[in-house]
C-alpha cells in the first residue's frame, strides 16, 4: 500500500488511523475507494456535503484531490513515530483543514500539530463536542484539525453513535451523517470560497 494518495499542497487533508489488517496488502491507498471503510466514513459525509454545497453556491469539492494518507502507516508503528512523521508534513505543507477519522487518528494529528490534548477523546460524545468546538473556531491561518468518526458509526451502536455526536443540534432523529456533511459544507462556503478546491 502507498503511504498517501492526493495532493499534499490540497488545502484539505483526510487523516485515517491505520491500514485495514486483513487488507494491507490487497489495497493500493489509503481509504482504498474498493474498501468499505471509505465510504462509510467519507463518501456518508461527502454526499450531503456536496448536496449542500451545490443547493447553496452552486459549488463541488473536487474530491479527487485531498491528500489522503494513515496517521500509522502500518499496523504496529509506534504512536511517535506516527506524530513525528505528520509534523513533518504538516509543517511544510501546513493544510488549512485536516479531517480525521477515529480517536486515535485525531489525537495523532493534534500532537504533530503541536496541540496538546486535553483529554483522551475516546468517546463519540467528545470527538462530537471537538468537532462542533472546532468548526466554530476554525482559523484560516493555522492548521485546523476536525475530527470524524471511524468505524463506530458503522457497527452495532451506530443509533448510539449519531446520537453521542450529534448531541441536541442536529435535529431529530439525529444523523451523523447530514449534521457532518452540512457543517462541512457551510465552513467551505464560508472560509473557502475563493480557493481552488472546487471542480471547474
């Protein structure tokens, strides 16, 4: 499996935890479009995002070009080695807007960018609280690091799941999926409307 796919200068940068163990080697990138995962961590959120995007300003993400890459590039890597090879990058290419999915990979991200965590966010309740914290305080001269979930939204409590992330503001029943995607949506519209990240 390559270590990333995309384009590191790409404003918006999609951090995963780690290969898929029983696909490592049959997978050629992170967040292969053949695995499942993909599409029920990204393509559940692009889709109402994109919906969004287009009924508001007429626009698409163009979603061949983020760059995509594990925070652990294999299953056993250290958790410090993971860190200090995204703050390489992140320092040199210092991305507007860095989506991670899972606990693991958002804390990952947050200690390359040199945040400290104030907690262990292990809980979709606290990954749901960041993730609102941090669209409301997006920056556009700093990296900004959102989290989303992993799998968790997939298994046997997914109810539990839109529920703990969504928390009272996103309707009801509420759903993870259109709550992320029209958050997502809105911060584009809002913060990247002049740059080149839409399709022609």
């Amino acid at each position: 499996m390559k270590d990333s796919v995309g384009d590191p200068k790409f404003p918006i940068w999609l951090i995963g935890n780690s290969p898929p163990k029983n696909w490592v080697d049959k997978l050629d990138t992170p967040l292969d479009p053949r695995h499942s995962a993909r599409h029920s961590i990204w393509t559940s959120v692009a889709d109402p995002m994109q919906d969004r995007l287009y009924r508001q300003g007429k626009l698409r993400l163009d979603t061949s070009r983020p760059y995509i890459r594990n925070a652990k590039l294999s299953l056993n890597e250290d958790t410090q080695l993971s860190q200090e090879r995204l703050r390489k990058l992140l320092d040199k290419y210092r991305p507007n807007l860095v989506l991670t999915f899972g606990a693991n990979a958002f804390m990952t991200a947050l200690s390359a960018s040199g945040e400290t965590a104030q907690k262990d966010y292990k809980t979709t309740k606290l990954l749901g609280e960041q993730f609102r914290s941090r669209i409301e305080k997006y920056d556009e001269h700093r990296v900004n690091i959102i989290p989303l979930l992993h799998v968790s939204i997939a298994r046997g409590r997914f109810l539990e799941g839109h529920r703990d992330f969504v928390g009272p503001y996103g309707g009801l029943p509420p759903n993870y999926f259109d709550y992320v995607g029209t958050k997502l949506a809105d911060l584009l519209l809002a913060k990247f409307s002049d740059k080149q990240i839409w399709i022609d």
